[in-house]
C-alpha cells in the first residue's frame, strides 16, 4: 500500500507510537507499505520547532532525513499542482500545512494515515491512526 502520512502521527510513530492505534502501528511498521511523507510536513516541523512549540533531539534538518532514511520512508515534494489545488478545497481547515496535504492525497490519490477528524470531510481516503473510533466519511 501506498500512503501519505500527516505530520502529527508521523512524530508520533517516532517518540510515542503508543499514541497510534494498533492498525496504524501495524501499519507504519511493515516494510511492505509505501510511507511518503510530504515537503508540506518538513516546513510544518522546522516552523514549530523555530517558534519552541516542538522539541526535538536534534535539529529538523538532521532530524528528519535521518528518520526517514531509518524508517524507509519516501518524501513526497510539493507540486505546483499540489499547491494550486489547495485554492479549490472548501474552508473546513484552515491548518494551511493539512490543506496541502488533502491536495497532495487528492492529486496523488492517496489514503493519509492520521488522527485529524477534521480530515475526513474532505471526501479523501483516511486510514484512523488515533484512539477511538474513525470519523465517518
């Protein structure tokens, strides 16, 4: 399977993967799926951790390429189309960084793994990676 991943479960998988559920720990964990992270969450991770509202063990720009080597993980770049499609998606979110995601895995066509239900109105494929049970479609 292939499949996008938002920041928040992402970080979570890394320091605290009891947060995930145990699909999405299964998941994450089989080197049979494709994990992409998008560029959308990278800009998302070096703006919080300059601003101090994320803490890291190193800088983002070791931080990040080095778990995505570790982890297999693929980065999915932003597009100009990926950009652009964000000016077509109804005001349900206004995360600007899970905007373009929702256009990326709108454009790609690709479920996102994540614990946002907000996610779930945009008619994309989700995979439930909290606790509790998965928003409706």
């Amino acid at each position: 399977m292939r499949l996008l991943i938002d920041t928040h479960c992402w970080l979570w998988w890394l320091s605290s993967p009891e947060s995930l559920n145990a699909e999405a720990r299964k998941i994450l964990a089989s080197r049979q799926n494709r994990v992409l992270l998008s560029a959308a969450s990278s800009w998302e991770i070096a703006i919080k951790f300059a601003l101090g509202k994320l803490k890291l063990p190193e800088p983002p720009e070791k931080y990040v390429p080095g778990r995505m080597a570790d982890q297999g993980m693929d980065s999915l770049p932003i597009e100009h189309i990926h950009a652009l499609r964000v000016a077509s998606l109804p005001p349900h979110h206004r995360d600007p960084f899970d905007r373009l995601l929702i256009a990326q895995a709108q454009v790609e066509k690709l479920p996102i793994l994540t614990a946002d239900r907000k996610l779930a109105d945009y008619g994309i494929e989700l995979i439930w990676g909290g606790s509790g049970k998965a928003p409706r479609k």
